[in-house]
C-alpha cells in the first residue's frame, strides 16, 4: 500500500477546529505519550499551555478505553503548564479529543452539559483534536541529505 500522504505529527494531535479565532496550537496541549501495538488504544497528556493565566474550568471529552462511550472529565483551576494524563479509546486510527475551556463564571454544573457548545460562547472556547493511534510515517532520516556527486570530493 502507499505511503501516507498526511502524516500528523507522532508525537502529537492535529488541530482539527477551533472557536478560538486567535489560536494556532503551537505549541500543542496534546502530547502522545503511548500507543497500543494493536492501535486499539492510547494515552496522552493535556498540557494547559492554551492560555498563560489560570483556566477555572477546563472538559476533556474523550472515547473511554474500554467501552469506547465519550466520556468527560473536569479539571478545575489548571495553570499553565499544569498537565493530566488520558487513555482513550482509538477509532480509524485516531481518537477524538475535545478541549472545552470556560474562563468565566459561567460553566454547567454536569459534566455531560460541559463537554457539549453552550448557548452562549461568552468565556468560553473549544479545541477539536485528532490525535493518531497508528502512525506510520516513514522515518526521514533514513532518506539521503544530499545527492551523490558525479566525482569524488574532497572534505
């Protein structure tokens, strides 16, 4: 089969959508840390470098492991640099993970009504991620840096 023609980066997520108009996801909040030989699974770290003041509230939605069923945590008070570790669940290669950000007061009390967009967007962002479960790049070291010379040369 041919080679992969959009290899992400695999040692970490591809942004995929944003309602952070002034966001580039550099450097990453996603970082693989583990992959599954069978590509079934994957363990990454969110690292809060979204934003240089603390975060109140910050929901990773997430495919479960096990049960491959979204699921939704809370972190609370995350400042920047602080990170927590994930393992989800892969699908096609991949898992989605969803980044919801509320920096005001405002903020659903259930988990399950944080990891959805809210009526209203004050204080708050989203950040859609794919993060690879296979990756199959070619190493590029392994190709030549240089072309060969009709002659020899001398260093």
């Amino acid at each position: 089969s041919p080679a992969p023609t959009n290899c992400v980066d695999p040692n970490g997520a591809k942004l995929v959508n944003t309602t952070d108009a002034g966001y580039d996801a550099d450097p990453l909040p996603i970082v693989l840390t583990f992959e599954s030989d069978d590509g079934t699974s994957v363990e990454f770290l969110f690292v809060q470098n979204i934003l240089d003041e603390t975060i109140d509230r910050v929901f990773i939605k997430y495919l479960n492991e096990d049960t491959f069923e979204s699921e939704c945590d809370q972190l609370i008070d995350v400042s920047n640099g602080d990170s927590a570790p994930f393992s989800a669940g892969c699908v096609a290669g991949y898992t989605p993970v969803v980044i919801y950000v509320y920096t005001g007061e405002n903020w659903p009390s259930e988990n399950c009504e944080a990891c959805d967009i809210p009526d209203s967007l004050i204080d708050f962002n989203v950040y859609y991620f794919e993060v690879p479960c296979e990756t199959e790049c070619i190493d590029p070291t392994a190709a030549p840096t240089t072309s060969p010379t009709s002659g020899p040369t001398s260093g």
